[in-house]
C-alpha cells in the first residue's frame, strides 16, 4: 500500500506531475481505497466482539475524510504535519471500539513522511506506533492483528521518504541544469564583450583619427583626402568582417550549454558520458535546432534508456554535417511519442535527416545528418573526453 501525495510547497507528485486539478483529486480518491478495511473490520471479526463499532466508526470517517482531503492540498509544511497528527489522533480514540481504526495510523505513517525533515518524520512514526502498541496491550486485544498498523505503517512512510526524497533531488538537477545554462550564457556574453572592446576599441579609434585626417587635407590635399577616406573604408569593412566572425561565435554557445548539461544530467544518474565535437560555427537556425535535438535525446536516456554509457559526436565528414547520439541501454522497439514526432519536425526545418536504430540488449543510436552549411569550413576536432570507467 503505496501512498504519494501532492503539496505544491515540497512539489511531490507522481511521474510527469497531475495534468489537471481533477486528475489530483482522481489520485486522491484512489487511495482511499485502502480505509475501507476500517469500515469492515468489525464484520469480520464479528459484532459481537465489538457492539458499539458503528456510530464512533462512521462519525470518525466522515472527520477523517474532511481531514483527508484538506491535507492532500495543503501547501505549507506545517499544516501537513498538524493534520497527519489529527488522523492519527482519530485511530487512538475509536481502536477500543473498533480496531480496524488502526488504519488511520498507517494514513498518518503515510502523511508524515512529507511532514518537516526525514528525521522529524521516523520520529513522528516511531513515537506513535509505540503510543499504539501501548494503547493495544492495555485494551488486551491478540498482538498479532496489530502487525497491520506495525508493518505496514513504517513501510508505507519509509517508501514515501524515499519518494519524496527523490523528487528532491530531481528538483535539485533541474536547478543545476538551469544553473549550468545560465552560467554558460554568462561567460559567453563576457567574452562577447571582451572581444567586441578590443576590437572596436582599437578600430573606432583609428577611423577617427583617419576621419579627422582626411577633413584636415581635404582643403589642400584632395588626394591624399580622398587616399584617408579611402582607408577608412577599408578598415571599417575589416571591422565589419570581424564583428560578424565574433558573433558567430555566439552561436555556438547553444550547443555548448547543451552538451554541459546533458553531462551533469547523465552522470549524477551513473552514465558515463563521451563526447567529441569539432569546432563547428553553425547558422542560428541550425545550432539551435541540434542543441534542442541533443536535449531531447539525453532526456530520453536518462528516463527510459537504462544505460551504463553514453557518446555524442558532431563533425563533418563527406560534405554532410553529422551529430551522433548513441547509449548503451536497454534498446528495443521505438514507440514514436510527442518526443520523436517533435525532433523529426524540428530538424526537417532544417533539412536534416534523422534515423534512429534501437536493437534490444544493444542500446539506441540516433545519427542527424544535414548538407553542410557553405559557410562552414571543414572542423578539426578541439573538444573531446573520455571519463575514468569506474
């Protein structure tokens, strides 16, 4: 009995987040299932044992239902810990009169677990099983029906602890993938401005002097002038030509930042990650589309692939410009998704080709080819790694 709950404060949620608000209270709903074992203990073990069930049975339900579903939506941490405790409190006062009611201790097992810190919450689960163990031998009922509230209330919010910790830490990689972006923008956009301050700096500096030249001889050296401005023009070409080589090298940024991340992403989750890239200035279009193409592809590894290692490959060979993604994961038939259809669409702006090649038990190999633009010049690799295998 498995029970994840959602808080927009701790952003606890099934894979892939509830879709709509009634999508949550569907999820909520489900889970109820398990209470009733509350309702129909008593019947099992006869009403003869326990008369007066009824009544603090179904009046403590219909509290335990408002408690529910308040918590279930609650956003501050606080409010969680104060309704778990108040559901526990529910199963304390009917057990004498029904001891199904243990099942509001495993609700409550099952709340705390997202309730202050995982130290808090073994606390809060350890002190009130023991409470209930106590209440449970003063009641002299037969200690083996209260394995029910013994074992699965500790398994039930252990497993929860282990959920909510890792939706936290993939909270955690998203913000240092952001991080990584961010920070690659960043360094990017200083040496942008480094570079365009040497550049024009020095350039600026000589048309000026050239202009002011020329003006001076224009009166009484018209061929000299017309020799200044005539260098004024050729130096503000050159400075032309290379502004636009340093903005190109913006572009570029795109894929970096791509490929910085999809190394943290694969490797906190235990993929070894290889890659080699040639320095290769690509059109805006162009970067974008295979920087975008990359990210999806490394998601998909990540998710679904199950693999031990990872390469990425761009270079140009045979006129073509070629980036490979391949991984070393479990493979098999490729169901096309919203992923695939989108990466298709996307590169077909471009004119690209993608073919993907899955074989079961041999991992997933995506290779994106497309003529190589004219402007480009044949790359030399400059960026290669190959970490330890460990």
């Amino acid at each position: 009995m498995l029970f994840r709950f959602h808080t927009s404060d701790l952003k606890v949620q099934v894979r892939g987040g509830f879709a709509t608000v009634a999508d949550m209270r569907n999820y909520a709903i489900l889970n109820l299932f398990w209470s009733l074992f509350i309702l129909t203990t008593p019947l099992f073990e006869g009403t003869k044992h326990f008369p007066n069930w009824m009544w603090p049975t179904f009046a403590s339900y219909a509290v335990f239902l408002w408690l529910y579903f308040r918590l279930f939506f609650r956003r501050e941490t606080e409010s969680v810990l104060l309704y778990a405790i108040a559901i526990g409190a529910l199963g304390f006062l009917v057990i004498p009169f029904n001891p199904g009611a243990q099942g509001y201790l495993i609700y409550a097992c099952a709340f705390f677990a997202f309730a202050g810190t995982v130290r808090d919450a073994i606390r809060l689960m350890a002190g009130m099983l023991a409470l209930f163990a106590l209440e449970w031998y003063l009641l002299g009922f037969q200690w083996q029906y209260s394995l029910s509230a013994l074992v699965v209330g500790p398994v039930v919010g252990s497993m929860n602890l282990i959920y909510r910790r890792n939706q936290q830490r993939n909270a955690e990689l998203k913000l240092s993938h952001d991080e990584v972006r961010r920070l690659a923008a960043l360094a990017e956009r200083e040496r942008i401005g480094r570079d365009l301050h040497d550049l024009l700096g020095h350039t600026l500096s000589l048309i000026t002097l050239k202009s002011e030249l020329a003006n001076k001889l224009f009166e009484r050296d018209a061929v000299a002038a017309r020799r200044e401005i005539a260098d004024v023009e050729r130096v503000a070409r050159d400075a032309l030509t290379q502004v636009r080589r340093a903005v190109t090298g913006i572009r570029a940024a795109g894929l970096a930042a791509e490929l910085a991340s999809a190394k943290l992403l694969l490797e906190s989750n235990g993929v070894h990650l290889q890659y080699d890239l040639g320095d290769i200035a690509l059109p805006t279009e162009i970067e974008t589309a295979l920087a975008m193409t990359m990210r999806e592809a490394v998601t998909n590894i990540q998710r679904h692939a199950q693999a031990q290692s990872a390469r990425i490959q761009l270079h140009a060979e045979d006129g073509q410009l070629v980036l490979r993604i391949e991984d070393s994961g479990r493979g098999g038939a490729i169901v096309p998704g919203n992923g695939l259809t989108g990466m298709r669409e996307r590169l077909a702006g471009i004119g690209a080709e993608l073919r993907v090649d899955s074989e079961r038990g041999r991992g997933t190999r995506l290779r994106i080819s497309l003529p190589l633009p004219a402007a480009v010049n044949e790359p030399a690799p400059v960026a290669s790694f190959t970490p330890a295998q460990t």
